[in-house]
C-alpha cells in the first residue's frame, strides 16, 4: 500500500476523501469510486469509470466529484424498490388493535 492509498483511506475515515459519484438513469443506480486524496485526482480517474459503465451500456450518465463517506460503493435503486415492497393487507380487524 502507497503512503498515497494510506493518505485516502485516513482521509475516507474522517469523511474528507473525494469520490467520483456517478448516477445512470439505465440501470437506476448511484456508483462510488475512491477515495481520493485531491478532487483533481478524483476528476482525473473519472473517465476511466465512465468507460467502464458505457462498456456496460449504461445510459444516462452523471458525474459529480465530491467529499463524502459512502455507506456502500453502488446503490440500485431498482432492486431496493424490489426488496422495499410490501403488500399491505387489510383485514376488517386491521383498525382495531394498534
């Protein structure tokens, strides 16, 4: 490990690293790539993810460089609406109790 990549990993520990954060429309997801230690290393990686996500035909893409700490690397929020939905039934006692 480079005292660059113990550099980024200290800094994503505190919050203050840079990430690439990347949204697609197609699929509906949110991508982090990082930490960085500067913004100007996190721009200048991004296009290597944007490649990598048109490779994959991903449509609808948006780039922000950013200071964050993400709680995970990629979010589908399709396969998140998937797991979220639950049938709500109601029964005539549904009111009564609670």
């Amino acid at each position: 490990m480079s005292i660059q990549d113990i550099w980024s990993s200290a800094l994503h520990l505190i919050g203050q690293a840079w990430w690439v954060e990347i949204n697609t429309e197609r699929p509906h997801c949110t991508y982090y790539f990082g930490p960085f230690a500067t913004a100007v290393e996190a721009d200048g990686a991004k296009a290597g993810y944007i490649e990598d996500l048109e490779g994959e035909s991903a449509q609808g893409i948006q780039v922000v460089i950013k200071r964050c700490k993400p709680a995970q690397m990629t979010i589908d929020y399709e396969e998140a609406a998937e797991e979220d939905y639950r049938p709500i039934v109601k029964t005539p006692m549904s009111g009564q109790f609670g």
